[in-house]
C-alpha cells in the first residue's frame, strides 16, 4: 500500500505514524489545514509535524495555507456548533485536497488523523472522505478508527516524550469559542 497521511497536527499524528511503521507501512504525510487560525497557530502545528517527520526522515507535504478559501467554504456555517454542518464542509474541503494529492503523487490510499480525535464526528469524517475518493480513480479511502487498539492512550505518551505543542481546540476561530466559555 502506498499511503498519504493527511495530518491535522504532531500529537494527533505520531501514535498513528508509529503504529504504520510498525506495521511496514511509511506514508507521505500531508499537512493541509488552511481551517487553523491565526497564522501563528498554524505556523506552530505545522512545525510540529515538519520536526516530527525530520526525525522519522519521512517525507512531508506541505499544503498551501489559504484561510480565505476556507472562509469562503463555510460562509454560513460560522454559528454552528463542532460536529455540525460546518465541521462536515471543512472535511469535504480538506479530504477532496488530500485525495488530489494522493491521486498526484500516485498513493493508492489516504487516511487522516483526524479520525483520531474523540471532538470529530467519525461519520462526517467518514462521508467527506468517501466523497473525496469517489473523485479520483485508483485512490480509496483507508477508513479506520484511529482511537482504537491503545492509540489514544500512546498518543498522551508520545506527546510527553516529544513535548509536542499541544493546541486546545480544533483549528479554526469558530471552535475556539469553547475556549473563551472554559
């Protein structure tokens, strides 16, 4: 199998990346999130990912940051809450971009680590995806459940051996709301 590895952020990447490996599986990983805001915060995730992917000597993708275009993406769906119809969107936008780049770089599959996170709607993660694969032929969605099997609990170890920035909400200025209500 060659595999893209859509990456959300480090903590979120480095159980899945080491269950791969272990499994003689080395994916490209993609880093395309243009939902994170502000730019610093971005900034700061991606060179998590890029010093995590160093490390392993794993190749990296770096998407473009375009946070109009994703602004434009869920005009509308500012108010909604996370699991909601705009979380759908931002998966749509985001998993049509990893399939794409997955088509490009001649990866028969994709997956992302954000199936790993218990704050995302596995269903929604699940649709946008096979929607996005339907799109490229020779691409297939690899959908698995990222929170089994122990991976969330090496996922807090990992974040601790690798004292990995570790964000407080999603990405995106609509979630960070939860933050100001904490």
């Amino acid at each position: 199998m060659k595999l893209l590895l859509h990456s959300c952020c480090a903590p979120c990447s480095a159980s899945i990346i080491e269950w791969l490996l272990a499994n003689d599986i080395r994916p490209i990983i993609y880093f395309f999130n243009p939902n994170i805001y502000p730019l610093e915060e971005y900034n700061i995730r991606k060179a998590e990912c890029v010093r995590y992917a160093n490390a392993l000597d794993l190749e990296l993708i770096d998407g473009d940051y375009d946070h109009g275009s994703w602004l434009k993406e869920t005009i509308g769906l500012e108010h909604e809450t996370e699991r909601g119809s705009r979380c759908l969107q931002c998966f749509k936008m985001r998993m049509l971009a990893t399939a794409k780049m997955a088509s490009e770089r001649a990866c028969d599959h994709f997956t992302t680590t954000l199936a790993s996170s218990r704050w995302k709607s596995l269903e929604q993660i699940s649709e946008a995806s096979q929607l996005a694969a339907s799109q490229y032929q020779g691409v297939d969605y690899w959908e698995k459940n990222w929170r089994k099997g122990g991976l969330s609990e090496r996922r807090k170890v990992l974040l601790a051996e690798n004292s990995f920035y570790n964000q407080q909400y999603c990405g995106c200025e609509f979630s960070m709301r939860r933050l100001e209500r904490s």
